[in-house]
C-alpha cells in the first residue's frame, strides 16, 4: 500500500521488517524540514546539526533548491548517457571554473562511485605506467563500493570482504615522512582526504596537502584527494584542498554538491584527465539533469546568499562555543567551518548523541569518543546559541 503513514514506533517496525540489517534500526522518523529544521512522524521538531552526513547543503525546503528541481523535472526527468542534457554540461562548466584549472569531469551518483571512478583511472594510468600499487591512510574512508572499500583504511568494515583486486600500503594519516617512504615509481596513486571525516573530523597537519603534492610530483604517482564531505563550502572554501595551493591529478565530490539530491563527479586534470577512452566507465544516472540542476542552485545559492563566509563565521562560532563549555566529559573540538567533532574524555558519544535528540538536536556519534556536527551551511547564530547553551545539560545527563 502506498502513501500510508503512521507513528514513528510503526514506521521503524515496519522498516525493521523490510529492509537488510545493516543500519540496524535508525532512531528517529523523520518527515519534513524547513531551514535548519526538521520534524519527526510523531510531530517532535530537532535542529538538524548534521544535515544527512554533511550533504543538505541548503537547509530543507529551500525555495532554489525546490524550484530548481521542480522547473527541470517538468522539463526532463532524465536522459541517461545516450543523450547530452544542458544542465549536465552546465555543472562540469561551473565546477571546472571554480577550480580554476583545465580537466574533464565524470558525473554518478554518489562518493563511492566517485572514488570508483577515480580508483579506476589511476588503475589504467598505473598499469600503462608499469606502476602496480596504491598508497592510502589508515582510517581513512572512501566508501562500500569494492574498489572503494580496498582504499579505506578500516579493517573493521573492509577485511571481511577480501582479497580486494589491488594492492594498497597505508600509512598513518597525517605522517609526511611516512608518505613519503611509502611512495615510490612504482605506486601508481596515493588517495587522500584534507580531513579524514569518518575517523572523527581528523584535520590533516597544516602542509600535509603539499607534501603529498611534492611527493607525487617527485616520484610520477597520481595524487587523488577524496572530498566528499569536506567541499562545496563545507570547511569555508569552495574546495579544502586550496587551502592549501596544491591542485590535485583527481578530485572526488558528492555530498553536499546536489544539496539532498543524489550526485557525484569525479574530476580529473593534465593527462589523466583523457586516460579513459569511449566505453571504459560509464553510468546510467550519472549526469541526470535534475540532479545536475538541483547542484546548479546549490552552487549559485552558496555563492549569492554569502554561505562560504557563513561557513567560516558561524563554524568559528560553533567550535568556540563548544570549547568554552567546562565539563569533565569534554575534551575538546577539532575541525573547520562547519565540519566539526566534539570529542570527549570517556567512549560516550552514543549516549550523547541520545540525549542530544531527547533535547532536540540531531547530531551524529561519528567515533565512539566524538560526535560530528555538519549543520546546513545557512544556520544562523541563534541557532548555534542554541545548541551551544544546551550542550553542558546534554553532557551532564551523560555524565555519570
């Protein structure tokens, strides 16, 4: 039966009953948003501090975002590779530009399929290089796909789905050095992320991005930085890794590009950028204009409402009213913009995130001693204000 409703306690029971196991049972119900805010099928509202694992961009129901989407699928729903479709040609074009340099562009439908993509040109690049081997960082996260999943430095979700179809050596997160002894002529790709976000929102050394840069340049490798979470005005750039100055072989995006609407791209610059001939990838949905127009608004949203700006401002904010918090429990926040971690002296971020939603807010017990807050980028300072003056009582019904 379609289109019936129910209780949040029916719905998760009817969920539990139809879907495989591997989320478990989520906690919460939810049915509509507004802005920052969302509502459960029980009516309790929250304020969304993690915006579907940093994607809606925009908030909910942002009126770009929902005209756009609502114009284009009234135009054209879809139209598959066969077939070019403008806004699809519009969107390479605009993230081409700011970027800032000259590549080519592959749209799918997620950051895993992103990083397949880009898994699977350096494996082409490598094996017409002579070069047989990748180098990524331990705790790093690059997504469940297979060829993903070889790249991501968790044994506890990637070794039971072994032997993966190429060798990887992973080196601690952060270790220049360690990067460096690892990277010879013949590794074929070194993949990165600027933050490790899954890890717990783990900022990379200040430089690390360059070394990295320096490394690949002196020994031929491909240098590929996951941003997934980390881009699209997240961290208070466009990008995280021009921060830095450093211009990637291969960047991957998704997340927050399509604003709640399903879309990755993987973009390639210099020779790697053509190593794909006619056939070697491809995607049914890739490019799919109604995602493409959704992250259309999302881009020129960001750009006219001032939300890279936001971004900074309200993330120092935020990060400043956490750390000002005095509570054994706290130990202190990392991260940038509005991609932060709350971590904490003891492994409680499970019944933090608990009583957080008891409260109100929706937050993600990303490690077992930290929480990630990646709020939309257009939450104002009464919301943060918000949150931040609960946050000592939610710590406290924690605390033992």
């Amino acid at each position: 039966m379609t289109g019936a409703t129910g209780t949040g306690a029916e719905l998760s029971a009817r969920f539990e009953a139809a879907f495989m196991p591997n989320y478990g049972v989520p906690p919460v119900v939810l049915t509509r948003g507004e802005g920052c805010r969302v509502w459960d099928a029980d009516g309790r509202e929250y304020l969304d501090l993690i915006s579907g694992i940093a994607v809606s961009s925009l908030g909910h129901a942002h009126p770009a975002l929902t005209a756009a989407v609502s114009e284009q699928v009234a135009k054209i729903a879809h139209t598959s590779n066969l077939f070019i479709n403008e806004p699809e040609v519009l969107l390479a074009e605009r993230l081409l530009g700011l970027l800032g340099a000259p590549g080519r562009v592959f749209f799918a439908n997620s950051g895993a399929e992103a990083n397949e993509c880009a898994y699977k040109l350096a494996r082409k690049y490598g094996k017409a290089n002579g070069r047989g081997y990748f180098v990524a960082a331990e705790n790093g996260f690059h997504g469940r796909t297979l060829g993903a999943l070889s790249l991501t430095g968790k044994p506890s979700i990637r070794d039971q789905f072994g032997p993966f179809p190429v060798e990887v050596r992973f080196v601690p997160f952060g270790d220049a050095d360690a990067l460096k002894s690892a990277v010879t002529e013949e590794c074929a790709a070194v993949f990165l992320e600027p933050a490790q976000g899954e890890a717990g929102v783990v900022p990379a050394p200040d430089g690390y991005l360059r070394a990295a840069r320096e490394i690949c340049d002196g020994t031929g490798a491909l240098l590929v930085v996951d941003e997934i979470q980390s881009a699209i005005g997240r961290t208070g750039h466009w990008f995280a890794h021009q921060r830095e100055g450093v211009v990637p072989d291969i960047l991957t995006l998704a997340k927050g590009l399509g604003g709640g609407l399903p879309i990755g791209a993987c973009v390639a610059f210099g020779e790697v950028a053509t190593v794909f001939a006619k056939g070697d990838h491809g995607s049914t949905f890739g490019g799919n204009p109604v995602a493409c127009a959704a992250a259309l608004a999302v881009l020129d949203t960001i750009e006219r409402e001032g939300l890279l700006e936001n971004a900074r401002s309200a993330g120092a904010r935020l990060a400043e009213g956490i750390a000002s918090v005095d509570h054994p429990l706290l130990a202190g926040v990392r991260g940038t913009g509005l991609w932060l971690a709350a971590v904490f002296t003891a492994d409680r971020a499970v019944e933090v995130q608990a009583a957080a939603q008891r409260a109100g807010f929706l937050v993600n017990a990303v490690q077992p001693d930290a929480i990630r807050l990646a709020p939309p980028l257009i939450i104002n300072a009464a919301e943060i204000t918000s949150f931040v003056a609960t946050f000592p009582a939610i710590l406290s019904e924690v605390q033992p």
